[in-house]
C-alpha cells in the first residue's frame, strides 16, 4: 500500500504511476546498471530518435547514472553497456552524492564555514579612518 501512495503522489522515488503505465505499453527494457536503475528505449520521438528514460531504483538523481549509460541516455552511442564491454576512462569517477550541508562538504580556505584565515587578496577593501 505504501509502494502504491508513493507512486500516486511522489515522483521521486522510483517511477510514478503514469511512468509505470507507459513502460508497460511503449517500453523496452534494455539494460540494468550496478545501481539498479532500468533503462528503456520505446517509440519513436518527432526527431526521429528512439525515446530512452531511466527508472531509478529509489530516489531519482540524475548524476547517479554511471557514465556508459549516461552517453547512451545522450545518444551519443547506439550500443548500450549491455551489449558491449564498456570501460570508463580514468577520469571519469564513480557517482558520489551530493555532500553540501555535510561534515564532508567542499569549504575552501577563508570560507565562513571552513577553519582558519582567509587568505588577503588584492580586492580587499581597507576601510578609510579620519586622521589617515
């Protein structure tokens, strides 16, 4: 009952109601990924492309799709990782969630929220005294 709510009311988390039903009717599965998204390839859009979409196995994050899925989600290839044996390069790294509002967030030197000085720049503005 509770899959049932979520998918009536919440769109991100998984597939809503509306997305089930089109999968059903114009989807075909192609691939998992180690995630456990599902990835599907279904009629035609007006480009003449076939439409492809993601079912996301619990909350919807897009950077989550890894990236041989995310070039043929792109159509930049035609040939899904499924069907191939696709290795990322070097620099491509594996998806980490978004850490803002985390002990593990990003705070540069001099930011309000990391530790120590900000470093002084050429910009910074001396205020002007009487007398000086």
């Amino acid at each position: 009952m509770k899959q049932l709510l979520l998918q009536i009311f919440t769109w991100w988390n998984g597939q809503t109601i509306g997305t089930r039903f089109f999968t059903w009717r114009k989807g075909t599965r192609v691939g998992e990924d180690e995630l456990g998204n599902i990835y599907y390839e279904g009629t035609m859009t007006s480009f003449g492309l076939p439409r492809r979409w993601v079912v996301y196995k619990g909350y919807a994050d897009a950077s989550a799709i890894p990236p041989g899925w995310h070039g043929w989600m792109h159509y930049r290839t035609d040939t899904p990782p499924t069907k191939e044996t696709y290795v990322a390069r070097e620099w491509q790294k594996p998806h980490q969630a978004n850490l803002t509002g985390t002990a593990q967030a990003y705070r540069p030197q001099g930011s309000i929220a990391a530790k120590g000085e900000r470093p002084r720049v050429t910009g910074d503005y001396d205020a002007w005294t009487p007398g000086n």
